[in-house]
C-alpha cells in the first residue's frame, strides 16, 4: 500500500473531529498538564510556515505528556481585538467584526491541516461578548479595589471610605498616585465628587494624567512596541509624546510581588534577567532640592546619595511640570523648541538612544549638602515616569551624565580616590571616598541663608573621606533620615499600565460619568456590548469612534443602554467613549480556558483547583515586557481575590524563535528583459531582483511559472547553466515584499503535514531562530516513506510478522526511546528527529518488520507524524487512537555494549579497528593484537618500546 499522505491525513482529521479525540474534562483520576500557546492575532494574510512553529513544538509536547497518561489541555482561541482590523475598516468601510471572523476560519482552516491537538471545543475570542464579559467584571474589581502595602494584596475600597470616615487617612499605607493628608472631619466635609477624586487616588483601576504614544492619523494612543522610529508601526504615521487623561491600571503596586515571583517559576535566566530589569528595584534616597531666588522645591530620587558632593548639575524631564516653572524669560524660545522636538520620541527610543540633547532653564538648584548653586538643565535621558522626572547629575560617576557633562562643558567632580575621568566616568562601586568638602565660614552663611546643613563651626556636618563606598552609602542614607533632607525609600522602574485606546474595535468600559466622575455599572448588567457607529474614525470635534454611536448613555433607573438624546444627567449619563487596550482580553484567558463556556463565573473555583495554572506556555520573546509582565500582575490580583487558585500564571515558558526567510533572486541585464543565472551573473551587468520562492524549487527557478508570475515577465528570456536557471539566495525577515512567504497549504500539499511538521522541527533548536530552507524537506519526507515501508513494500505486501525480536533490534529501539525522551523533555526536537531517521535506517537495514519492534516505534514517532502513526496503530491491529497508547519505557539491559570496538593504532597513527568483549582484560587484549596478521605487517623489523590500552576506545603500539 502506498504512502498517500493526502488521504490518510483526511481520514484521521475527519476521524478525530467525529470522536471527539481531543477534548478533555477534569478527571480527578488523572494528574493534569495544561499546555497553551500565547494568543495569536489573526491577520487578513493567515499563516506563513514561521508561525506554526511554537504550535507544532508545544503539540509535540502535549501529546508526549498524554501518552505518558496525563490529562491533558491544550486550548487554541483568538486575540481578536486589535488595530489592523479596525484601519481596513476606515479604508474599506467592512466592519471590523465581518474581517475578524473571516481571518479567523482562515486561520482555524490552515491551523486544522497541519493536525493539532487542540481542545476546538473550548475556544475563545476576546470580541465574543460572552468572553470580555468577564474582561469588563475584573475591570470593575479592580476599580473596586486599592492595594494595601501592609497586607500585602488588593482590598475593597469600601475600606477605605470606612476608614477615611473614622480616622481620615492617617497611617494608612497604600499603593498611590500622589501623597494625601486629610483628617476624618476633612473627608466627612467633602462633597461626592471630591470623595471620589480621593479614592480614584487609590484604585487599582484609575483616571490619571499620563505621558502616552498620541498617533493623530489613527487618533489613537498607541504601546511602546507600536511606535518604531517616531512613526506608528501601523500605517507610519507620527507619533508624539501628549499627556491625556487615561484610565490606568496600578501594575506598580505589585512591583515587588512581580520581582519575588520569578524565583517561584521555570523561565530562562535571560527572560528573568528581562523582567527584573523592567521592574528595575532599587533602593535610595529622596531628597528635596531648593531652586535658587525662589520658594520652588524638587524631589530627585537616587540610588547614591553618598554622591551628594559631586553634583554639578541637575537635569528634569521634558515632560517634568517643574520645566514650565523653572525656565525663565531668556530662555523660554529655546525650551519651547526643544520640548516640541521631544514630543516625537518614545520612551523607549529615548532609553536605547545614547545620542545627547538638552537645553538649559536658566535656573538654578541648591545642593542642600553643600550650599552650592547647580544649573538646571532639560534633557530626554530623563524620563519623567522613574522616580519623580528630576534627578541630580554625578557626571564622574554615570556615563550618561559625563557624556551629558563633556558635551555641554559641565564640571565633573571626581569622588573616589584615584580614580580617572579624563575620558570616560568612573564606576564607583568600589573605593574610597574623597573630596567631602571643607565648608569655610563665609559659605557656612550662605548655606544657613539657603537652608543648607552645616555645623555652627563651619565645617560640613557630613564629611565621608576615608570611608568606603559601601560606608558612605549607609552613612549618608543615615544623615538624609536624621536631618529631614528627605526620606530613605524603595524605587521602581515599572509603570503603571495605560488602559485606554481611543479606537472602536476594543472592549468597551463599563463605565458611565456622572459630575466628570466615573461609575461602574451593575454587575449584573455585564457584558456591556459594543455599540454600532456610522464612522470608525475620531468624531469632528476629537472624541474617539464611540462619539459617533447614537445609542450609547446609560440609564442608571433601568439598567439599561439607551438613546443619547435621553441624557439628563441625573438618571441617565453618557458612557464611557474610550475602549480598552489590546492586552485586556489577553490578560487572563488561561483561566478562561479551563472553564469557557461557564455564564456566571470567569472560573468555577473546583476547575480552577483542578487545571491550577500554566505548565507549559509557548511564545515569542517580543512578549517578555508587555504581555508577560501585565497577564503575571492580572493573575496576581485574581489570586487576592480568590478567584485564581495560584498566584504566577505560567509555570515554565519556552520562547521558540523565529523562522526567517530564505529569499531567492533572479538577476536581470540591465536594459534588457533577460535573466541570467546566478553563476553566470559576472559576466554581466545585471540587477538582483526579488523572485517569489514559490516558483523555485532548490534554488532552481521554474522559468514558465516566473513567465505567468508578473505580466512584466512573459517575454522572458533566460541565459541558463547545464539547462538550469540557478537562483541566488539570502537570509532575509519573511514578508511579502521580499516574496519570501512560504504558505504552510503549500507544503502540506506537496509533501503532507507530517513532513512540515517534522521538517520546521528539524531545522534547529526550537527556542533559535533559523532561516526556512525547503532544500531539506525532501529528505524528511523520505524518511517517513522509508518508515511507511518497514510495514509495506513496493507491491503494497503486508510485512509486519509477529515474530519476536532479536538482541540488536531491540538495541536500536531502546536507544532509540531513551533518545527521544530525554530530547522532548528538554524541547531538542531536531536531535530527536536525527534519531528517528538512524533507528530506522537500522530496523531497514536489519529487514526488520517485527511487530515488537514497529508498535513502539509507532507510539514514539506519533507527537511528531500523528497521522501516518494514527494509520500504522492501526494497521499494526490495535483498537482507539494512537494519541491514548502507553509511552514506552526504555529498558537499560538492551543498551548494554556486548563488544567494544577498538581502534588500533602504531605510534598515534590509526591503522585498523577490532572488536572485544566489553570485559575483555588489557593483557588479552593486548595479546590478540599484537597476534593479528595486520599487526605483524605494521611492526615488521621494529622494536615495540610499549603497548598502551586505553579501556573502551584505543590500542596504541609505540614502535621504533
């Protein structure tokens, strides 16, 4: 019977659909493994071979675990909001929902072909509105919740109004936007919507004032990863820094909780090391700064207050409320320039860029250490989201301040002994410091008149020389305390998360506004569905897409959503017109999973004690800031909640890399519309042009199919090699505009999705990126018709026999499983597929057709090729799937080596090899090689000075 792929792939496809094959239920009976694969976006352009990757790798392992009998769950759905369906809206006028759907079972129809395990019956699509229901519910907790610092977790805000109601908020101790005094009769005195202009100080989920990525074009505000080079990555259109009131999440909150984490869970040390970075804890000082000839003061933030002495300048950021405050009249043209320019630049691009720029206020700070003035300057190395927007510069002592320093001719102080600067700062981490001034006494009045510390003696009243570092870092901590300069604290990098977009295909927020104060909705009226609007682009007068909905106010008496025209601000008000970002929906949809088509809870609590969290997640490292960050703080306040039954959501990640293209070209003289083949090429003036891979086959160009490619090319002339167009080649980022697309319908039509399968395995280590290269694709299709043909030969003859195995098969098979299960444990599935093709080399070579033997190697192959193994289960006589055989155990007696092959050698060099008993002694060995007719050849007429046996690899006979 021959190997036709096409129908048996069909077969078992269909057969898996009607029996229900992989769906699963909790089974207390069985231990658990959740599998899933982070959320694709279904894009109008489907899948190209690069994106199957993760999958593939992650089904391999999902179907590993169940043949070892775990229950197993491994979900698929759709993160289907998102902004490419919402810009073919504006172009095309299709609503977004129609293009989502139908990228959607583009998806689901390639995805279906290439034999995924994946539970179909549970899956999710966050535009469903039975889905982001549950979006909107955690939403609603988190407006509903403040985080206490001392518990340590999230609590109802209704404690808080109790407590404010009581004692006011003195002692309280809570994650918030600003520092508030207020005493109980303070708060009893306030009107409804100063009460809530306090609490939204507190909430989790919360209206503030923030920097945000603002896109004109797309009337949007856009994520860092959506902004490349100062353009929208969507369409390129500019980009510019714009404060706006943003609802926000208070991800910083959790800041700590984020960072212990990460010694709880399975990642790679690169991916933590990414994470914690991101965070970015660090322990300092707070310390207020005077600004000179003024009542204004400044908070700077720094981790080395022992460096109080080498401040020559201090530096705000752009954004920094404080410029508009310290710049004055003289220089006010050249701020105004400068903040404009600014504007233009993300966060991130300022953090990765080492360029220097700033502008001076023409202000100045006194250093209340030494009484000193320091000019003020602005500068985007500064960001205004870490610490408080200013900081004080030690250009002796941080790279970014000495570039700053040499480029504008600033002072630089040196404050470790023999330490040079002359051309590069000095990492003061180690040392002894030096130069702690000597204050005189005509400085000493100065300092007292500016609030500067000092002893009445004249002498600074802090003097580190002589200490170390870590001495003065403790010391100096110790002095801001006692002499109020400020205040020792704990610092994080991370910010909190920006949760509107000013875009129509989103989650809408379950919020109206009553007084300019936002509510939330009943519970019970969730899911607030999204509204129809007669334009998807910004209103005439700047309000998002949802301005345009007629059909979008809340009627707080009916719980309802009705007319706008209704709107009387006193039963009915308007809704919210902002919709949520992308990562909402992405958030927590693990949980969802477990439990999707549950009505009155986003999970039962008994399923979620069952499937617990993650085993093992599978995706990019693009994810390893944005999505992994914010889905790890979601879980966290669900778990405070109760809801989620473990605290992280993921236990091991596995970032799989990136299948690159593999561009071919074809090289055209120049003036002519004749091609010239590759090797041929320099003989020529030609110009490299881009050809579509699909129409090459190993390099070589089918030259009829490029003539029907483009009408530019059907009168093409070739000038070949041996008959043969030779193409060029390159390693390239696959994209359409390289024609470098390779569609996975291709190949599985070609070859079946077994072959792509094992093929996209066999290009490398999983977590690397390699290029696709269809060069190596017909030998792993070889290898499964060779595997096909130790069960038929080529009269379609029945070959297996029940006969029983002999010593060197069961070898080669139970090296064989030892192999692959020590790989897929450790995701080296390329190594696994080498074994594969060695083993059955062997068992062919051997004639082996035994049943013994092919019932496991069919159980073993089966996570890689399911249905060429689903077909041979079958075959081989047995019952039910193979996905629900045992996997098999590899048995230690028949690895173990019998004979030992020796390699024989005369004064280093190898001459032959001979075979030993694995316990053969030294001397017998050394006797019987010594016996041996090529030895005799070797020695003849010489003198042997010694004979040296290494056990198990080597006989080396020093003649002379």
């Amino acid at each position: 019977m021959e190997y036709n792929f096409r129908e048996i792939e069909k077969k078992w496809q269909k057969r898996w659909v009607e029996n229900k094959t992989y769906q699963v239920t909790e089974d207390e009976t069985k231990q658990k493994y959740y599998v899933l694969n982070m959320f694709p976006y279904p894009s109008g352009a489907g899948l190209h071979v690069g994106h199957p990757l993760g999958y593939i790798a992650s089904d391999i392992y999902a179907r590993y675990k169940r043949l070892q009998g775990f229950n197993v769950l491994n979900p698929m759905g759709y993160d289907a909001y998102g902004l490419p369906a919402e810009q073919y809206a504006i172009q095309t006028g299709q609503h977004p929902a129609i293009t989502t759907v139908n990228n959607i079972n583009r998806y689901r129809e390639q995805l279906d072909k290439i034999g995924f395990s994946f539970d179909w019956n549970r899956e999710i699509r966050t535009c469903d509105p039975e889905y982001y229901h549950w979006t909107q519910w955690a939403f609603q907790k988190m407006f509903n919740s403040y985080y206490c610092n001392d518990e340590k977790q999230a609590r109802p805000i209704e404690e808080l109004t109790e407590a404010f109601a009581k004692y006011g908020n003195e002692g309280l101790n809570a994650a918030c936007s600003e520092e508030l005094r207020f005493t109980a009769d303070e708060w009893n005195a306030m009107s409804e919507k100063e009460q809530q202009e306090v609490l939204m100080n507190y909430r989790i989920a919360y209206l503030g004032e923030t920097m945000v990525n603002w896109c004109p074009q797309l009337g949007t505000v856009l994520a860092n990863d959506e902004v490349v080079d100062g353009v929208s990555e969507r369409g390129g259109f500019p980009v510019v820094q714009k404060k706006m009131r943003q609802w926000c999440l208070r991800v910083s909150a959790y800041a700590q909780r984020l960072l212990d984490g990460l010694d709880t869970i399975d990642w790679t040390e690169s991916l933590k090391e990414t994470q914690k970075n991101w965070i970015g804890r660090s322990e300092g000082a707070e310390i207020q700064f005077k600004v000179k000839d003024s009542d204004l003061e400044f908070t700077i933030f720094t981790t080395r207050a022992d460096t109080m002495f080498g401040v020559t300048f201090m530096v705000l950021a752009p954004e920094s409320e404080l410029v508009a405050q310290v710049t004055t009249p003289e220089q006010k043209d050249d701020v105004d320039a400068y903040l404009e320019r600014t504007k233009k630049r993300t966060e991130r691009e300022r953090i990765s860029d080492r360029s220097v720029t700033g502008v001076f206020s023409g202000s100045y700070a006194v250093n209340p250490f030494t009484g000193e003035a320091v000019p003020i300057w602005i500068s985007d190395y500064v960001l205004a989201g870490y610490g408080t927007g200013a900081i004080m510069a030690v250009p002796a002592h941080d790279s970014r301040d000495y570039a700053f320093a040499k480029h504008f001719g600033l002072p630089i102080v040196p404050l470790v002994e023999g330490c040079d600067v002359s051309e590069e700062s000095f990492d003061a981490k180690e040392g002894i410091v030096c130069n702690s001034p000597i204050i005189n006494e005509e400085l000493r009045m100065k300092n007292e008149e500016s609030g500067c510390d000092v002893e009445a003696n004249g002498n600074s009243s802090l003097n580190l020389n002589g200490l170390t570092i870590k001495e003065a870092i403790a010391t100096t901590k110790k002095y801001v305390k006692e002499h109020n300069l400020g205040r020792v604290k704990v610092n994080f990098r991370l910010r909190d998360a920006i949760f509107s977009r000013q875009r129509y295909w989103g989650e809408p927020f379950p919020v109206y506004y009553k007084d300019g104060m936002p509510y939330i909705i009943d519970e019970s009226c969730l899911p607030l569905e999204l509204p129809e609007v007669a334009k998807f682009l910004p209103t005439e007068t700047g309000e998002p897409p949802l301005g345009h909905a007629t059909k979008w106010a809340w009627d707080t008496a009916n719980k309802c959503v009705v007319d706008n025209n209704k709107i009387d601000n006193i039963t009915v008000f308007p809704l919210e017109l902002n919709t949520m970002p992308g990562f909402a929906g992405s958030s927590a949809y693990y949980l969802r999973y477990m439990d999707p088509r549950n009505h009155t809870a986003l999970v039962d609590k008994k399923v979620d004690e069952y499937w617990r969290n993650v085993d093992l997640y599978v995706g990019g490292t693009e994810h390893a800031t944005g999505h992994l960050i914010y889905s790890r703080f979601w879980n966290k306040f669900l778990y405070d909640l109760g809801i989620s039954a473990v605290e992280e959501p993921f236990q091991k990640l596995v970032n799989q890399g990136m299948i690159q293209g593999r561009s071919n070209f074809v090289y055209r003289i120049k003036d002519t519309n004749t091609f010239v083949s590759l090797n041929l090429k320099d003989q020529y003036d030609t110009t490299p042009l881009h050809v579509d891979v699909n129409i090459v086959s190993n390099d070589v160009l089918d030259t009829e199919a490029f003539k029907a490619w483009r009408p530019e090319y059907e009168t093409a002339e070739f000038i070949l090699e041996d008959g043969k167009y030779i193409c060029g080649w390159a390693v390239e980022k696959m994209s359409k505009s390289m024609f470098n697309v390779v569609n996975p319908d291709m190949i599985v039509e070609k070859y079946g999705a077994d072959t792509l399968r094992m093929y996209e395995m066999f290009l490398g280590p999983v977590e690397q990126s390699k290029p696709w290269d269809t060069n190596g694709i017909d030998g792993v299709h070889r290898f499964i018709k060779k595997f096909w043909s130790l069960f038929y030969d080529r009269n379609d003859n029945y070959l297996v026999t029940d006969e029983p195995a002999n010593k060197e098969e069961l070898k080669s098979l139970h090296k064989l499983i030892k192999k692959v299960t020590g790989d897929i444990e450790q995701f080296s599935y390329n190594t696994s597929i080498s074994a594969f093709m060695i083993c059955v080399n062997e068992l062919f070579a051997m004639k082996c057709s035994k049943k013994e033997i092919l019932n496991q190697l069919t159980v073993t192959l089966a996570p890689f090729a399911p249905h060429v193994c689903e077909e041979l289960w079958e075959t081989l006589g047995n019952t039910g799937s193979v996905c629900d055989a045992q996997w098999p155990a590899y048995n230690e007696e028949y690895l173990v080596e019998n004979t030992v092959n020796y390699t024989i050698s005369f004064n280093g060099k190898a001459r032959f090899n001979m075979e030993f008993p694995a316990d053969a002694a030294s001397d017998t060995i050394q006797e019987t090689v010594l016996a041996d007719e090529r030895s005799i050849k070797w020695i003849d007429g010489k003198n042997i000075v010694k004979v040296i046996v290494v056990p198990k690899k080597i006989v080396n006979i020093v003649i002379k």
